[in-house]
C-alpha cells in the first residue's frame, strides 16, 4: 500500500453554499485539489486552502499522475462521487493500485437539481436519469411515475423521442429547467411532445445543462406552491456592489440567499504608505509591549498589519497579551481569519465614532499601559483617536494603508450602469459613491438604490441619486436584509395593481418596452 490518500469529495450541484461540511473539511487538509472542469473553481473561492495546488485535470492525464506519496489528494466530483460512473472507476483504479481512498458525499445533482426547480420527488416511483453521452437507440424509460432526465440541451431531440416511445401521452405535462442552482435559473412549463422546442426557445448554448421532469409533479399547483427557488424576493436581480471580494464577502452571500446575482465593482485601490517606517515603528512597539490596544477600524487595516508582521517573519502570537477592537463584523472577521478574536466590538453604532462610545476609559489601576494603537487609512477622521483620548488613553495611530481611485471598469460595465441594466445598487460608504460616480458614472434612475446608512444616503443625494432603501443599522446583512424587504413589498404593491412582477431594469420606460421584458413574456 502507498502512504498517499486520495478523497473523492462531492462537489454537490454546483452551488458554493451546498458544499458539506465533511467536504470544506478535506478540501482545507488536501495538498492538491483536482478539478473536473473549470466551472468547479467557483465552488473553492470562499475556502481558505493554504498552500494547496489546485489543477484542472489535463485530457489524457491520469488522476495517478498527480498522486504524491505522504499528500492527500482530494478530487473534486459533480454531485455524489458514488452516483457518478466515472468516479466510481477511478476510484476502482486507485484501490488496485495500492492506494487508500475516501469518499465524502455530497448532495446528489441529480435530486437537487430538480428541488431547485420545484419539484418534489416524493412519488413511489422515481427514475433519475444522467446523460453523458448520445443515448442508445433503444433506449426506454419507465411509463409512468416521475422521470427526472439530467443532460446538454443538444440531447433533447433524443429525450423527447425517447420520452414520447416511454410514456403514455404526448400532452404529459414536463417542466424544462436550464441553469438550475444558479441566479439566471430559469424554468418552462411544457408537454413531453413539446420538450426540444421549449429547449429551442431558450436561446441556450448545446452544451448547457438541462432538467427535464416528466409527470405529476412537474405541474400544476403542486409544483407552483414548491416553486421556492425562483420566487426568492430578490431572484434573478443583477445587483451592482462597488466593492472588491475580500470586502463584499458577507455582503455578496447574503444576498445570494435571496437571489441577487451580484457583480462587484472595485471603486478603490489600496496600498502601501509611502513611508513605512511608521508601521515597522508600531510592529517593534507591539513586539515590545508598547500596548494595552490596538483597535481596527476596518479589515484592510487588519490586513495590512498581518502583511506588515509577517514580513517580520512573525505570526499572530505576538498579539499575546493585548487587546483587540474592531469597528464592525467585517473588520472582526478578518481578524478571525487571522485567528485572532476581538475583544471589542460595538453594538449601537459601528462606526469610528460608535467604537470609541463604547471604548472603556483608561484606568490607572487597572490598565497597565496607557496606549493604543490606531492603523488607520491615510484618508480615515481623528474621529476615534480624539474619543480615546477624552477616555484618558494616549492614542499612536499610524497609517497603515493608502486608499486611490480604482480604474474604470470595463466599457460594457459602465453602460450597464448608466442605462439602468443593473436592477439596484449597494453603496456601502460614501466614498464608494464618490468613487463610483467618478470612474463610471451616476447610476440611470431605473436602479434602486440601498445605501447602508444616513451619511451615505446624503451622499447619494448630493450626487443627484435618488435613495430607495436604507438599512436600519449600519451593517451589510441588514443592508441586503432591507434591499430583500423592499423587493417584496414592491412585488405586493404590482400584484395588487395586477401588474406583472417584473424587475425594476425591465420596467417600460416612457412609453418604450425593454427588447428582455418582452422576450420575458413571450417565453411566459
């Protein structure tokens, strides 16, 4: 037997959130990582893998070419890897070859996919099929129960075939599914004599994967009460946020639960000071116990602090002893990541001003030293090192970072956002509308606007937007919270005026009937 391990990890249905558990668990321990396909990168983007290689398969390679002995190997497998014929035999493959493996399982495609549709599966009899390949001729499929068919939209000529010579009638109703799992899902429905001409009128690429159910429940009002995917409040709404990923991560997946497709937008650049002697000053000082604090006021001053200390070839143990701030859940997050807690966080008002309202004043008998540290942007206020001193502490902030304009983005970006193809945008600061504005232009008055608070609401009213949702308290979650409120309540008031539920970049403008709203109702 050889010392490497090889896990075969089921990659689910696609979705990022329906990863298991089990299955973050080996993927975070692997050495290397193999994709099936490029696609299946997207599902690691939120995993923190260290070191680990992560290599798309090479066509005419062997999984036992990448095996090293001593590493673990885990291999990426669509779905559950036991219900796949391939995985199942390369599984085979390794065992013969003197190899351990795992199996993780994962969430079963060919089930999930047809949930995300709506679709129950809880008849008595139930067909799962998988194509990968052109069927055979003779194929036959069973006359009655649910049929699930999982394949390429250049397949359903054959299914449709097929499923006409299997079942009982042509006027069966089916439901066709493209996209499933993703924020562009969409879903007919049809007859089973009516499959590849439904497929066809999708506009969809051969190779796009396609559900088709055939029976009871791919219709009627069972299947309209289970249609929980496509009737998120925010389902299928391309949501603009002028952040990078590192910063819109929680904001970015909380919309995602309920639909949002979001494209991110970097209004700012950040980097080095131009003097660094001052954070190699506020190292040493930390390495000396020159503090009591050091408080965060966002999460890129954490990470250029642990870029900083790293590069003092020292890790997070030279926090032992000191206490951390952070001015909101994004900023204690990242010192999660760096395995480090907060030890304060405000509850009211997570801003600078808010963390030094609650900050605890200096005590002489308590408190040993009298200093905090501040790493701050070169740009921040004195907001929070003038409330620290008022509490009797002596406050040695430091800039930690420069923030610049980010380039504009991409031409077909920035016309999306001046003609109104975005259906709302996200400000999270008012820098972000300053900076959004100034590299792509004033959003078109079709886009709802959500900013995150009161300052960056007046902000937005300086630049002419208008401001349509603003969240309760300044945080992300309760930002995109309140964009999903606001979606329902709009997709009330249309319904009680018998009006379709159309997304806000749908809507007829001046009389003219956007070419998508009316592609929408035809394909309805």
């Amino acid at each position: 037997m050889h010392r490497g391990r090889i896990a075969f990890v089921g990659a689910g249905p696609g979705v990022p959130a329906l990863l298991t558990l089990a299955a973050v668990e080996v993927l975070q321990r692997a050495d290397t990582v193999l994709l099936a396909h490029e696609e299946q990168r997207e599902l690691l983007r939120d995993l923190d893998l260290g070191d680990a290689s992560v290599t798309l398969m090479a066509e005419g390679s062997t999984l036992l070419d990448h095996v090293v002995d001593d590493g673990l190997v885990a291999v990426m497998v669509d779905g559950d890897p036991l219900m796949d014929a391939r995985a199942t035999a390369l599984a085979r493959e390794c065992t013969k070859a003197g190899y351990d493996i795992d199996v993780i399982p994962g969430i079963p495609r060919k089930t999930a996919m047809a949930e995300f549709a709506g679709v129950s599966l809880s008849d008595a009899q139930v067909q799962l099929i998988t194509l990968h390949d052109q069927v055979d001729e003779d194929s036959h499929w069973a006359p009655e129960g649910t049929l699930v068919v999982i394949g390429a939209a250049s397949h359903m000529p054959e299914v449709e075939r097929i499923a006409l010579a299997s079942r009982p009638s042509a006027d069966e109703p089916a439901l066709v599914t493209v996209r499933a799992g993703s924020t562009s899902q969409t879903s007919r429905g049809t007859t089973v004599g009516s499959i590849a001409a439904t497929v066809t009128a999708l506009a969809v690429a051969d190779d796009t994967t396609v559900v088709v159910v055939i029976g009871r429940s791919a219709g009627g009002q069972e299947r309209a009460q289970l249609d929980w995917f496509e009737s998120k409040p925010l389902f299928g709404w391309k949501v603009l946020v002028p952040r990078t990923q590192d910063q819109a991560g929680p904001l970015v997946r909380r919309l995602a639960t309920y639909g949002a497709d979001t494209h991110l937008v970097p209004t700012i650049a950040v980097e080095p000071p131009r003097t660094p002697q001052q954070m190699d000053k506020a190292v040493q000082g930390i390495v000396e116990g020159r503090y009591q604090w050091i408080a965060f006021t966002s999460a890129n001053a954490v990470r250029a602090l642990r870029e900083k200390v790293i590069s003092w070839g020292l890790d997070a143990r030279v926090f032992s002893g000191l206490r951390l701030a952070a001015v909101g859940p994004a900023t204690a997050e990242a010192l999660l990541q760096w395995g480090l807690k907060a030890d304060l966080l405000p509850v009211e008002d997570q801003s600078a001003a808010g963390l030094a309202a609650e900050f605890p004043a200096f005590d002489e008998l308590f408190d040993p030293i009298n200093r905090v540290l501040v790493p701050k942007a070169d740009i921040a206020t004195d907001a929070l090192a003038h409330g620290l001193v008022d509490l009797g502490w002596e406050v040695e902030d430091v800039v930690a970072y420069r923030t610049v304009r980010a380039a504009p983005p991409p031409l077909d970006t920035r016309e999306m956002i001046k003609t109104g193809q975005f259906d709302a945008v996200v400000f999270t600061s008012s820098s972000t509308v300053r900076n959004l504005v100034g590299i792509a232009g004033k959003p078109h008055n079709a886009s709802v606007i959500a900013v995150i608070g009161p300052q960056t609401a007046a902000t937005c009213r300086e630049h002419g937007l208008r401001v349509d949702v603003q969240a309760e308290h300044p945080s992300a979650i309760e930002l995109a919270d309140a964009l999903a409120r606001f979606a329902e309540e709009r997709r009330d008031q249309l319904a009680a005026k018998g009006k379709p539920n159309v997304r806000p970049s749908l809507k007829p403008r001046r009389g003219r009937q956007p070419a998508a709203l009316r592609r929408l109702q035809e394909n309805s």
